[in-house]
C-alpha cells in the first residue's frame, strides 16, 4: 500500500505540474482575443491566423488541464445521490467509475488520437484557409496527450481510493487528507468557509 501511495503521488506531480504550467496559456489567449476583437471592431482588421491561434491555445489549455482538474475535483459534477451515501459507497462509485468507464475511455481516446495525429504528422497537414496556420498535426498531438494525463489523474484517484478503502488506517487517512487538501471546494463548503455569503457576494 506504501507503495500504491507514493504512485499515486508521482502521477499526481507529473500531472499537477503540467496542468499548472499550461495555465498560464491563458495569458496569451486573453491578449488574442482582445486583440482581434478590437482590431476587428476599430480597424476593420481580421486575421485567419488569428482566429485559428485563439482555438488552438483553447485546445491546448483544456487538454492539459483536463486531468490536473479532474484530481481536484474542479469539473461540474451532479450528485443528487452521491452526496448522500455513506463515505465508503462514495469511495466504491469512484473506484468503480474509474475502472470501467474512465480509464476505458481514456485508453480508447488515446488509441484513436495516436492514430489520428500520425495520419495529420505523415501527410503534414495544413490549415485548410490558405492564411491559416501551418503544422495541424502540431495541435492534434494535443488529444492524446491530454488523455494520456487524464489516465494518469485517473489512476492517481484509483489508488487513493483504493487505499482509502483497503489500506490501513494511518495510510487511508493521509490519502483522504490529501484529497481533502487538493480538492476545490463545494458551494456549501465555501459559503459556510465564507459567513454565509455566496460566491460573487459582497461582504
């Protein structure tokens, strides 16, 4: 189990690391954006380069984050029963939802992402406007990596859980203080956190 716990510990900095440097992609993306919106506006500009730019960054930020957030536990979930069951059937619904839908995807997604990112690589695909961007097969290596990091954030989240529920007692109650300590907070967690006042609200 000491083992299983240090694993998910390597996963979880490999991931965390790339995740949190492929935020800051979201400096550059906020200056394109504003950029072609304001030269579109004022100066009757536009560049296909541009527009092809903005959502190749977007791609790349949601890719290499997808699995960092996940670890958190950042994505929009609804739980109208989850939140209700007992620690340990919570603990099995992730096991489970780990094994047999997730890392499945994950595996497959990749598979295909290879495949369609070496097609894109042999024949060195272009953007399909003649002022667009060179190098397509650039930003489709961003598909499989991504789910190449998501499988990864889900194997980190397999074996806390399953130390969690099988481990002993010191190990289980120092993976579930790290989830505690990695993951966002819920709406009900932060107004409580915050005097009763929602997100956006003034004090």
């Amino acid at each position: 189990m000491q083992f299983l716990f240090r694993l998910s510990n390597l996963f979880d900095r490999v991931v965390s690391t790339i995740g949190v440097a492929a935020a800051w992609i979201t400096l550059p993306l906020i200056l394109i954006i504003v950029f072609d919106v304001v030269t579109r506006r004022f100066l009757v500009l536009g560049s296909t380069k541009l527009q092809e730019m903005e959502w190749h960054l977007h791609a790349l930020l949601f890719f290499l984050c997808i699995g960092w957030a996940y670890i958190k536990n950042a994505h929009v979930r609804i739980e109208l029963v989850h939140e209700r069951l007992p620690r340990r059937a919570q603990l099995w619904i992730e096991v489970l939802g780990c094994l047999f839908f997730l890392i499945p995807y994950c595996v497959i997604v990749f598979y295909h992402g290879v495949d369609w990112w070496e097609r894109s690589w042999s024949i060195g695909e272009v953007s399909d406007s003649a002022t667009g961007l060179p190098y397509r097969w650039v930003i489709k290596a961003a598909l499989p990596i991504g789910f190449l990091l998501l499988f990864l954030s889900a194997l980190t989240v397999l074996l806390r859980k399953v130390i969690q529920l099988f481990g002993p007692p010191n190990l289980a109650e120092a993976a579930f203080q790290l989830e505690q300590k990695e993951r966002e907070p819920t709406e009900a967690e932060f107004v409580a956190e915050n005097g009763g006042r929602k997100t956006g609200e003034r004090q």
